[in-house]
C-alpha cells in the first residue's frame, strides 16, 4: 500500500513559502488596519473617569426622637439601596439637566474626524424658549462658519433635514417644525477663525435618559452606607460638574421632603395654638368674674379642702376631661380634610388610639417618600393610600368607642364625687362652680403648653434640617484617561495587519473545497507528484518546441525526466493520461508531453486521442484526418497506416485522432483489437501517449488499463475539488491503474522556471 504523505507536523518552511507568495496581502493589510487605526485614533478620544462619594446618614440620629411622640415625625430608618435609587432618580437627573443646561452638547471640530465636547465654554449655541420641556427628539445642528463671519446651518433630526440656510450673519432664526431657533455666537467666540460645530438639542427628559445611561450609582460596599457616583466622559470639567450637581440636587431634595412635612405641622400647631389661646382667655376671664361676683377669697384653702377631701376624686375627673379633649382634637384633626395625608400630632392614652396614630404616622412618612419618587397613580401610592384611608376610619371608629368610655367614667365619678359632696353637705355651691371653672382652665392651659412645647420642638427640627447626603469625595477626575493610548492602538493595529492574512488563508482554506498550491494535493494524496504546470496566458495548445526555454516547457521536461523514471523498464512504453472531470487540462498536458518525449533523440513518439466520447485531439492540433481510432477499431478494412498522422510541427511525433462518436464506445475499448492494436504500436514507437476520458465520469480509462504501463492523473488548482483528490487517493491506495502518478496543472509561475527567462506560457 502507497505510503502517506500526511503529517501530524506543521510545515513551517511550507507556511513561509506561502505567505512569501502572498506577501502583497500582509502589506494591503497590514496598510489598511493601521489606516482604520489611525482613522479610529482620530475619531476617538479616550474618556476620563469622573468619580465622586457620598455617605448617607441614618434618621435615627435625629436628637428629636427622643423628645415624646411627636418625635417619630421627623426621620425614620433610610435604606441606603432605596437612596442610590433616589440620585439616580429621571427626574433629579431632569433637574440637573435643566440648571446645567446640558439638553445641549456642543461638539467643536478639531480637524479630519476630530472634535471635541466644549463645556462649559462654547463658541456657538441654540436658544429656543419654552421647548426643551416638551422636545421628545434630538435636533442636531452643524453649523459652519467662514472667516467672514458667515455661516451655513442644517438642522436634522436622525437624517431628515428639517432646516437649512447658507451664507447668513448671527444670530440668524431657523424655523422648523418642532419651533422656531436662534443660532448665537457667544462671548467664546473668535471673530475672523472658521469654525465648525455640532450642537445636539434635546428636550430635559431626553437628556436625562442619556445621563441615566452614562452616570454610574451603586453603592461603595455591602457594608457602608456610601454611594459612589461615577461618569466617564472626555471633557473632566464636564462630568465634575455634573456629578456635583446631581450631589446639590439630591441633598436639596432630602431637605425639602424633611421641610415640607415639618411645614404642615407647623401650620397645623400655630392654628390650634391661636384657638387654646382665645379659650383660656376666655377661662381666665370667667374666674375672675366669678371671683368678684361671688367674693371667693381663700382659693388656698379650698385647694387645700380639695386635697384633703376630693383629691384622688378630682385628680381622676381631671384625666378623664383631659383624656376626652384629646380625643376630640384627635377626631377634629382627622375629620378636617385639610389635613389630609397629615401626621396626627396628639397623645392619647388609650393604648388602642395611640397604637393606630403611630401606625398611621409611620404610613404618612413612607407616603410621603413614595410619592417623591413614584408616579401619582402608581400601583403602590394607590395601595398605600387605602391602607391610610382604612387606618384613619379605625383611628375614628376606636376614638369614637374611647370617647364613649371616657364620657360614661367620667359620669360615674362625677355621681361619685355629688354623693360625697351631698354627704359633706357643707359646700357651697358657689365654690363647687368655681372648681368647676377653674378645672376647664387648668386642660386648657395644659393642652396649650403641650402644643407649645411641640411648637418649638418642630422649629427646632426645620432650623437644624441637614441633607442625607454628606459629602466625602467631591467630583473629581482620575488623572490617567481610560482606555489605550494612540501609540498603542497604532501599534495594536499593526499586529492585526500582520496575522488578518494568515487567518484569512486558514479560514480559506476550511471553507474552500479546491485546492490551489501542489503542496495542498501533495496533503491528500499519497501518489508521487510526476510534475506541476504553470498558467500560460499565450493561448497556444502546443507550447513545447524544441529551442523554446519557457517556463511551461522546461517544466514539461521535469515532466519527462519524472516519467522515465516511473516508467523503469525497457518495455514500459504505454503511458495512460486521465483526470477525474474534463477541464483539467488532461488532453494539453498529453499533447505537449507527446512533443517532449520526441524531442529525446531517436525515440519515436505517439499520442493516442482514446477520448472517443468527447475527442479534442483534433481541435488543439488543428488537423481533420478522414479516419481515426474509432474507424479502425469498428470496421475490418482500415488499415493502421491510413489512421495516423504526423503531428503538426513535431518531428518523430505521430497521432492518431479519436475518430467520429460511436454508438458503443465502453464496448468498442474493451476488444480484443484494442490489444492487437496496442501489440503493434509497441514495435513501432518507443513512447505511446493515451489520452483518455476521465475516470470520473466514465469507466473507459479502467478498461485501457489492461495496455498501459504507467498512469498519469491530471489535477488542476482552483478547479479540482478535494474530494477528487480523496477519489485519486482512492484509486491509488486500491491499486486500481498502473503506476499512478499526479501532474498538478494551472499552479502559478514561479522563479526559477525556464532559468529565470520570462516567456509566457499558454493556460489550458
């Protein structure tokens, strides 16, 4: 069995060779990569990482939390995850784009495919009034100004021109149908220097969604209460300033939600407050008049008969009014739909009632949150608010039923307290009015100083409102640009140039199913390679002469010597040509192969056209005898003399033409004549040239085997396919023809060919 030429090794001096072939490629591309590397290099700027700090503070530090009550009014735990979704909010970031007035990017030309973010100075901007709250688009619009002064602006949206002027002084109006512009120059400007610039003009919400993209939040680590903020954009003063403004916005934000709900209960204690005051006036009032109509003098004694007497009696009856008094300011607050969504400022000391105002006072607070954050008819403000409205009929239902206990003791204590006195007997009932009186000027008194006291505490809270954020690390920007250099892009490029050729050809060579070198047919099959052919672009089928020295007929002669060899013994005569389809090249090769055998001196030389389905013997040679193998093999009475003929321009060199197409041409070659035939030519010639068909398409050649000594395989770069070589590889490895061996035709013209001399050979 033939030996295999495949190899578990790489043929580095095989590789070489053919990138050394190809060296045009790695410079095309080597030229083109480091081309679009400095193209890119151009175009891109490397941006710088802007990065900032904050560290949110607890609520419950609030030193109000522990001053009553009321405390829980003015701060409840933050979450710091709940706040990186705050400041990284749409509608901070609307704020921040509305007082920096970034819904406008101005890009200035540096030159080809260079520009530059101009911030916060810029030569030339675009104002229109009352839009950008509304604009849903991006307008963009290049604006070109001459030295002149005179500028051409186009307005776009995506690519659609919307406006359009030439040769027009600033400020200058476009009218479009978003609205009406004005393009300015600013005092940045410098009269007299051409200019070119691109202003991308968009509305507050569109530029928030765009900073919702670029700026970073997240939080420092699991464990700290910091978040960091960070943006990476080629102008550092322009992310510094965006950073330290989303930093501001978001602190004047906490502070407001903290103001906003200390601001109702101020207004809220200041009303109640006026109300008590003008009661106990009143209270005050009354005593003294009663005072002086009934001439009660000795209040000492009587406060000291009370205490003796009635002490824990009237001590009750006082808990119990103030207790009921509470109550209805609680159901009074609640009722008044002023204050709605309020917090309920009032301590009762039913431990049901306080429970649901604390509950409804944490309810308010997160209301309050949500609804900064949340949409007004979002799923969970809706829930909220029908947990707030549900809490709030519990809150008047349970101090409803409070007020009727509180009302029926205070009865009891009272029956009580006139049993007592109608046991004492000795009472006037002038003193008891006065206690009376006195009793309802004490609550009123007490109420007071407790909404007082609640006044100054809530002053105390909105005069020390701090912002949650506390700033660690203002805006700042890193001091080496992210991203490679230019040196290296360049660099990065080169090297691309370099191995883009190589896994273009591996990449070729797995997709491809032809094969263009003889070393690829030298990989999938095992048979010697007699030879290889070069493209000839002369047109002419015979190319071998005997003073020619071109590169096709000097390879033709390797060819020769090749096949003497193969051929060995002294009569080995017959050589078999095929191929697998036609278009090889299979009846050039066997004509000028003939040419070269006769040009050894004294050898007789015949080329046999045994291609008797599709003959081309005749076409290349030019000739038209009036008989060939055909006429011989089929009738009786022509002669051998009378079917050859000397080939044209070839000395020693005869051929024998196919003959007309006949009817049964498997069964015509496998005669007993053919054998006769072949028994003569051998004492007549001392080389016989077959051209047969191809074995790929028919059983001819197999059956010619049975003459020939040697077999030569035509195969043909980028024309033959893989899969017929695996088909020669086939035929050898099963010893199918006799002496296989390849002849690799159409493979480029290589030095060293014909010495060095330039003649052009023919392509077939």
């Amino acid at each position: 069995m033939a030996k295999k030429n495949a190899s578990d090794f790489i043929d580095f001096n095989a590789l070489i060779k053919t990138y050394l072939s190809k060296w045009y490629w790695f410079v095309i591309s080597v030229i083109l990569c480091v081309g679009l590397g400095y193209l890119y290099t151009r175009k891109y700027q490397r941006p710088m990482a802007v990065r900032a700090n904050v560290l949110i503070q607890q609520e419950d530090s609030n030193p109000m939390a522990d001053l009553g009550g009321m405390g829980s009014l003015f701060g409840s735990k933050g979450f710091v995850e709940d706040e990186v979704f705050v400041i990284g909010s749409h509608s901070l970031f609307k704020n921040v784009a509305k007082e920096l007035g970034i819904n406008r990017l101005h890009y200035v030309s540096d030159g080809f495919l260079k520009s530059h973010l101009a911030f916060p100075e810029f030569p030339v901007d675009v104002v229109a009034p009352a839009i950008s709250d509304t604009l849903m688009s991006t307008i963009i619009f290049d604006v070109k100004i001459n030295d002149k002064g005179r500028a051409d602006i186009k307005a776009k949206v995506n690519r659609d021109v919307i406006a359009k002027v030439k040769d027009v002084a600033l400020p200058t109006e476009l009218h479009t149908i978003y609205g009406d512009f004005t393009v300015v120059t600013t005092p940045a400007y410098v009269k007299g220097e051409k200019l070119k610039t691109k202003i991308a003009f968009s509305g507050y919400d569109v530029a928030a969604e765009e900073m919702d993209k670029d700026v970073m939040a997240y939080r420092g680590s699991k464990k700290s209460n910091v978040i960091s903020l960070g943006l990476n954009t080629p102008n550092a003063e322009y992310g510094v300033a965006i950073l330290n403004k989303i930093i501001e916005k978001y602190n004047e934000r906490g502070i407001n939600e903290k103001n906003l709900q200390g601001e109702k209960t101020a207004a809220f204690l200041e009303d109640r407050i006026d109300l008590l005051s003008g009661e106990l006036n009143e209270s005050e009032l009354a005593i003294q008049k009663y005072k002086e109509q009934n001439r009660i003098v000795d209040v000492a004694a009587e406060a000291s008969y009370q205490s003796s007497k009635k002490g824990q009696m009237e001590s009750a009856i006082f808990n119990i009014e103030k207790e009921i008094e509470l109550l209805k300011l609680t159901r009074e607050f609640l009722v008044d739909s002023i204050n709605y969504n309020a917090l309920i400022p009032t301590t009762v000391a039913n431990g049901g009632v306080q429970s649901g105002i604390n509950s409804y006072n944490s309810l308010v607070f997160k209301h309050l949150e949500l609804s900064q954050n949340a949409r007004s008819n979002s799923y969970a403000l809706r829930q909220l608010t029908k947990q707030m409205d549900l809490l709030r009929n519990n809150i008047l239902a349970s101090s409803h039923k409070a007020l009727e206990n509180a009302e029926l003791n205070l009865r009891q204590i009272k029956s009580e307290q006139n049993t007592i006195a109608g046991k004492l007997g000795n009472i006037p009932s002038q003193e008891r009015e006065y206690i009376n009186m006195k009793r309802q000027q004490e609550i009123k008194q007490e109420i007071y100083l407790f909404l007082l006291q609640k006044q100054e505490e809530n002053a105390m809270v909105l005069a020390n409102s701090i912002p949650k954020g506390q700033i660690i690390d203002e805006a700042f920007s890193l001091s080496e640009p992210l991203g490679v250099s230019k040196k290296i892009i360049l660099v990065i490029a080169f090297i691309l140039g370099l191995l883009l050729p190589p896994v273009v050809m591996y990449v070729r060579s797995l997709v491809r199913s032809k094969f263009d070198t003889k070393e690829d047919v030298q990989k999938h099959v095992s048979a010697p390679i007699l030879g290889e052919m070069c493209i000839d672009r002369s047109g002419r089928s015979l190319v071998v002469s005997a003073t020619d020295t071109s590169s096709a007929t000097e390879l033709f002669r390797l060819i020769r010597t090749n096949l003497q060899f193969m051929l060995g013994g002294e009569n080995d005569k017959v050589v078999l040509m095929t191929s697998t389809r036609s278009g090889e090249g299979k009846s050039f090769i066997s004509l000028n192969l003939a040419a070269t055998l006769s040009l050894l001196e004294g050898k007789r030389v015949l080329l046999v056209g045994m291609d008797i389905r599709n003959p081309q013997l005749a076409n290349y040679l030019g000739i038209n005898p009036h008989l060939g193998l055909t006429n011989y093999l089929s009738v009786s009475n022509v002669t051998l003399e009378s079917i050859i003929v000397p080939m044209p321009g070839v000395a020693d060199c005869d051929v024998i033409v196919a003959g007309p197409i006949p009817p049964n041409p498997a069964e015509l070659l496998a005669s007993k004549k053919v054998d006769e035939l072949f028994a003569k030519l051998r004492t007549m010639y001392d080389y016989i040239i077959i051209d047969s068909a191809p074995v790929g398409m028919v059983s001819d050649t197999f059956s010619l085997d049975r003459v020939a000594d040697a077999t030569v395989y035509v195969t043909r770069v980028n024309y033959s396919t893989v899969s017929d070589l695996r088909y020669v590889e086939n035929i050898y490895e099963n010893n199918r023809l006799k002496k296989l061996s390849v002849v690799v035709n159409g493979t480029a013209s290589k030095k060293g060919y014909g010495y060095g001399y330039s003649a052009k050979p023919s392509r077939k």
